[in-house]
C-alpha cells in the first residue's frame, strides 16, 4: 500500500535535561514514600493486620532511646564511608563491586596491628600502625584491579567482585589459624584487659561510637571536597564521561584510574579500621556484613553526591535497622529487612527513570485532547 | 579420592552449570545480570511454593510421606512455580534495566538482595522447621532418585556416570542445546550481535529489546532450576539458605568457560572439584585454617582467566562488548 502511514509508537521515551529541582524532590519523595507503604503492604500480608504496627516498631528500633538512635548513627555513618569510598571510582565509571571486599581486607590490617603490635607500642602509636596496616591492605586489594584495567582494560566489574571471595577467604583462614585457643574458627576480642590498641572511648548517652562517627563525617566532608573542588576530582570525571577526551585533554588516564581506585580503597581501609580498633576489637569474615554491596546501591542512588548519600544512608539503615526490630516482634523472619533493603532500592533506582526520562504516551495524549473538545464544545453550547 | 567423592563433584556441579548457562544467554544479550545468585534463590522459593501447594492438595505432609500424591502432578507444581518465580525476577531485572534503563550494576545486586531475603522470608514461613512438612519426601521420592534403570552389575562406569537424577542429564542437554543455538543458529547469530553491538544490530532490523527480554527471561528460567535443583535434589527437600555463595560461584564460572556453554560443562566439574576438595584434604592436612584458601581457588582461577583473555585480546574470547552497558536508541 502506498499511503500507508507510519504507524504511531504506543509509548515513546526521550531524555530530559530540564528537570527542576522540585520535580526531582517531588519525584524522589513520592518514591520514598511509595517504598515504604510497599513494605508496610509486605508486612501486613505476612503477619495480618500488622501494617501500623510495623511502622511503630520501627520507629521503636531506631528512634526510641539515645542510645539507640546513636547505634543508627554508626551504622549510618558505615554505610556512608562505605559509599563515600565507591564515589569516585562510580564517578570514573569504574564499577567497583568490591567494596566489601576491600573494607575486609582494611580490617585484615587493622587486627594484625591489634594483634601483633598493640600490645607491645602505646596505644597512640598503635593506632597510627593499625590505621596505616588497614588503609595499606585494602587499597592494594584495590590497586590489582586497577592496575590490570589501566594497562590491560581487564572488566573490573567481575575482577573486584572476585576479588571479594577472595578476601573472605584470605580472612577465614587468618581467623582458623589465630583463633582463640578453646575457640572453633573465632578470635576473642582482642587485649580486652588492657585495650591496647582500642580507640579511645568517651560516653556520650552510653555510647562509645562518637569519635567513630567524627573521623567518618570528617572523610565524608575531605571526599566531598575532593569530588567537587579538586583538580583531581575534575580529572577523573573526564576520564568518567570519555577515555578519548580525558587523552585529548593531555590527562594521563591510566595514572588516574589508579591512583582513584587506591583512594577508594583507602577509605575502605578506614572503614576496616574503624570496623576493628572502634568497633569490634576483633574479626570475622561477615564483620563488613555486605555493607560493601549496599553501599553501591546508595551510592548509585545518590548519584555520587555525598549528601545525598548521606539521606540514602540514612533512610536505608533506618529501613534495615528497623525492619529487623520489627522482626522480632512479629511472627515473621528476620529476613524481611533484606526484602525491605531490596523493595526499597529497587523503587528508588526505578524513580530515576522519571528524573532522566519523559514519557510520551500519543494515545493517551489524543484522547486527553478528545475529551477537552468534548467538553469545549458542551461548554460553547452551553453559551449559546 | 574415590569414586564417591566424584559422584559428589558432579552432583553439585550441576548447580554451577545450570546458573552458569542462564548467566552466559543473559551475558550474550549484553546484560551482566548480578542478579544471578538472587534468581536461584527465586527459583528455589518457587519450588517451595509448588511443594507445599502440592502437599496442601495431596492431604498433608503425612499422605506424602506414605506415597499419596501422583508424581507427575508433584514435578510439575515444583517446576511450573520455579520457572514463574524465576521469571518474574528476570522479567524484573528486564524492565528495570532495558526499560527504565537503570543501571545494570545495581539492579542486578538489588535482584540478589530481594531473591535471597525473599527465599529466607517465604522459605521460613512455609517450612519453619526441617522436614516438618514433608518437603524432604518430595525430594526423596520425585527428585533425588536416580535413572529408573536397573544395572545388572554396578561398575565404576555406572557409578560415576549413569547414577544421578534426570535434572543432572538435563543440564548437561540445554548446555548442548543453547552451544548449538548460539553457535549455529541465525538467532544465535542475533543474539550475540545484540550483545556486542546493540546499535548495528538495530540498525540491521533486529528487535534489540525483544532479544534482550528474552535472552535475559529464558536465561532466568535455566537459572532457576538451578535453585529447584540445589534444594530439592541435591538437598533432598530439606530447607537450606546458603544458595547465594553458590550462585556467586556461577557467576565466576560464566567467565573461567569464556562466554561458551559446552566449556561450562567442563569449568562447572572443574569449579566442583575445588569446591568439594576441603573435605578429602581435611583428612590428609590437618590444618583447618588451608580449607578457606581451598574455596578460594576457584575465585582465583577465574581472576587468572580473566587476565589471561585481556592479555591476548582475541575476539573470541572476550566478553560481548556492550556487556554491562545499557542501550538507548536515541543515545548515540
């Protein structure tokens, strides 16, 4: 046929540029909101009639005493240095899926010097060592990947996602051959008589973890800058959007690549490190507890920008957090804060189409417009 | 080593294979689905669903233990609902990534985060105790039970080859069949080029979202039996959740076999063997602290090959080349 038209698309998608800062609010805080209504949905029909209450315990598990809510400020505050050290390789398009197992590998250092040296140094001193083991460890665990994406642009995404089995490995084993005597595959807190080598604790609402928290707001705040107002920072979001431009440029990819991926690697460290000296005081290959995977989501959705990494961090730890004090109160599993994490991201990660993205439905166009004639003309003989 | 400890390898092989071909049809579509591990979990929790509706049909787990219930209703339930919950989680991974165009990254690992709290969730409320609802019968009676072949005499020959469940023989059939479809066939041929270069492809007439879908679907389903299997023949129906470690290991897998389904047969029995080699090891080394380093093997074997093939750059060996990218017509 010779007058055949070319047939409308049913839905047609375009990128969008404009967005406003009020759409892109509207848009995340009805996902937002939408997320955690879904999870409420969940709950309620695992456990009948638990939907308002769900909320309540959630509440509970996080908000109901200092002490409490100062635990969700840690937990927040490790998921933000988990996110913040993924920042710049996201920003570099260096997908670095192995976050948890750097971190692993920066409290591998750090109880080696708790082990080994603290109780030997003043306790000054041995925090220096343990700071420097765990920022060493987990930035060469970063630099291999790297080192073979630069010169042999091997996929880092399946490189350092090995690496992560690797290092729970490495660790394991360190764990069996150290272990407590007495102890199958655990080591004990370690010179918990003299605490050696323990960050120094000050009480704040029955809290040790504030000095933890002000070395992770202060990395935030020194990556933050880093990002936004370094040289550094500028390169390597060039070498981010094209290798080709950053090379035109006179920018020397390779050194860039690198030298990124060993600073997200040392902030990995200094999660080990305050995972160790300011945590636990000990070791266990789940001590990163797949934070190193969550992170990559919250860095993702707060498309690399430190704050509002910081609000994702938040909201996730208050959904796991919570969730799972929901849990306990109710007749289901504890897994439900993983289905919560789950349902959460994936609702949020979906918003982002909408902040990138107009939809064009010609059909649904036509027929808005048909209804406005509709009534155009009701109206016009109205007026007659 | 004798012969049981490779009747062993290659019984948990076969949940390396079947992730690892679901993986390799995604991957040639150009999607690296990190949600693997969470859709075996799917894919398990689809068969507990099937197994207990089934049980609910069939009059209690008590009726099932005695041997009420027809067999071939029992297989069906289990694999119709893994295959449905399997699907869902890749159709899911689908809309998100081809559709809203998120990133392939994080909708995988959010595909794993909702498929194995899922599985612990569901797998809880429907089974909360060990074989309290008979699930182990199931097993036992319609899954783990070999060829319905009767050797005269039993050899090595037979132990080692002919003395598995009919999944084993499956999976190792669709790794033949999917080696020939995308070796072969013109929607091989398709397929890999929409893996490797969507733009040309939909340039040249190919419908590059309908062969992402699909891939990506057909491979979840695959990649579900795998969880299907794990649990109720490998496991004989008792209720365990460390599917995700083995579903990584499928992952890895799809790398060491260079994107070919015939060397995953190979790669899986390989991967197997190292996984399985803590236990014999154990008893000549009496050093706990070298199995860890053992199941790290694999891991590394496949961070080897993966130098190994950017080393020598040929184009046979390398991932498809849009893998991981996410493709918008109007992007160019």
């Amino acid at each position: 046929m010779a007058d055949k038209v070319a047939r409308e698309k049913f839905i047609r998608i375009s990128r969008r540029t404009d967005v406003k800062l009020w759409q892109r609010i509207v848009i995340i805080g009805a996902s937002i909101l939408f997320a955690f209504l879904l999870i409420g949905l969940i709950s309620n029909i695992a456990a009948p009639g638990s939907f308002l209450r769900f909320y309540e315990y959630m509440f509970k598990g996080t908000f109901s005493t200092p002490r409490i809510f100062m635990t969700l400020l840690w937990n927040v505050g490790l998921m933000l240095l988990v996110a913040v050290a993924l920042a710049p390789a996201f920003k570099m398009r260096f997908w670095n899926i192995g976050a948890e197992g750097q971190c692993l590998m920066g409290a591998l250092g750090a109880v080696i010097g708790l082990y080994f040296i603290a109780p030997h140094v003043p306790t000054f001193l041995a925090l220096i060592i343990e700071f420097l083991l765990a920022i060493l460890f987990a930035a060469v665990w970063a630099a291999i990947p790297a080192i073979f994406k630069a010169f042999l642009n091997t996929n880092e995404t399946l490189f350092t996602l090995m690496m992560n089995y690797m290092a729970t490995g490495i660790v394991a084993s360190f764990i069996i051959f150290n272990q407590t005597p007495g102890r199958s595959g655990t080591i004990d807190p370690l010179n918990s008589a003299t605490k050696a080598g323990w960050m120094p604790q000050i009480q704040f609402f029955h809290n040790s973890y504030v000095y933890n928290i002000i070395i992770i707001a202060l990395v935030a705040v020194v990556i933050w800058g880093y990002l936004r107002f370094s040289k550094h920072g500028y390169e390597l979001s060039v070498v981010g959007g094209s290798q080709n431009t950053a090379r035109y440029v006179g920018i020397n990819v390779k050194k860039v690549i690198i030298r990124t991926i060993v600073l997200s690697g040392v902030v990995c460290g200094v999660v080990g490190f305050l995972l160790v000296a300011g945590g636990s005081h000990t070791i266990s290959a789940s001590i990163v507890s797949g934070r190193g995977f969550t992170a990559i989501l919250v860095c993702w959705a707060g498309n690399f920008n430190v704050p509002m990494m910081l609000f994702y961090s938040f909201l996730i730890t208050f959904v796991s957090s919570g969730s799972s004090t929901a849990s306990s109160a109710l007749p289901y599993s504890d897994a439900i804060s993983e289905v919560a994490t789950a349902v959460f991201f994936i609702i949020i990660i979906a918003s982002t189409f909408f902040v990138n993205f107009n939809v064009h439905i010609p059909w649904l166009k036509k027929l808005i417009d048909k209804i406005k004639d509709l009534f155009k003309k009701k109206e016009k003989e109205a007026a007659q | 080593m004798n012969i049981s400890f490779f009747v062993g390898v290659i019984s948990i092989m076969v949940v390396f294979l079947y992730g690892c071909i679901g993986e390799i049809i995604t991957e040639k579509s150009g999607h690296l689905n990190l949600g693997t591990p969470g859709v075996m979990c799917f894919g398990a929790t689809g068969a507990v669903v099937g197994a207990r509706i089934f049980i609910n049909i069939t009059g209690g787990p008590d009726a099932v233990r005695d041997g009420a219930g027809s067999p071939v209703l029992g297989i069906f339930l289990l694999v119709l609902f893994c295959l449905i919950f399997a699907g869902i989680a890749g159709l899911l991974y689908c809309f998100l990534v081809d559709t809203l165009r998120c990133n392939q990254n994080a909708t995988g690992l959010v595909i794993t985060t909702l498929g194995v709290g899922i599985y612990k969730f569901i797998g809880s409320i429907l089974c909360p105790q060990v074989d309290r609802h008979g699930f182990t019968a199931i097993g036992r009676r319609f899954f783990s039970s070999p060829l319905p072949v009767d050797f005269r005499n039993s050899n090595w020959f037979t132990q080692l080859f002919l003395s598995y469940s009919t999944l084993v023989y499956i999976a190792i059939i669709i790794a033949i069949i999917v080696f020939i479809i995308i070796k072969k066939t013109r929607i091989g041929l398709n397929l890999r080029a929409v893996g490797e270069n969507p733009g040309t492809s939909d340039a040249s007439g190919v419908n590059v979202t309908r062969y992402k879908y699909v891939a990506t679907i057909v491979g979840s389903l695959i990649t579900g039996l795998g969880g299907l299997y794990y649990l109720f023949d490998y496991n004989t129906g008792s209720m365990e959740y460390s599917l995700e470690g083995l579903g990584w290991i499928a992952v890895a897998l799809v790398i060491f076999s260079i994107w070919n389904t015939g060397l995953a047969v190979f790669g899986s029995f390989v991967f197997a063997f190292f996984y399985q080699l803590p236990t014999p090891l154990s008893n000549i080394i009496k050093n706990e602290a070298i199995s860890p380093l053992v199941s790290t093997l694999p891991y590394l074997i496949t961070i080897l090959v993966l130098i190994t093939i950017s080393i020598f750059n040929k184009k046979e060996t390398q991932p498809p080349s849009a893998l991981g990218l996410t493709y918008f017509r109007e992007d160019r």
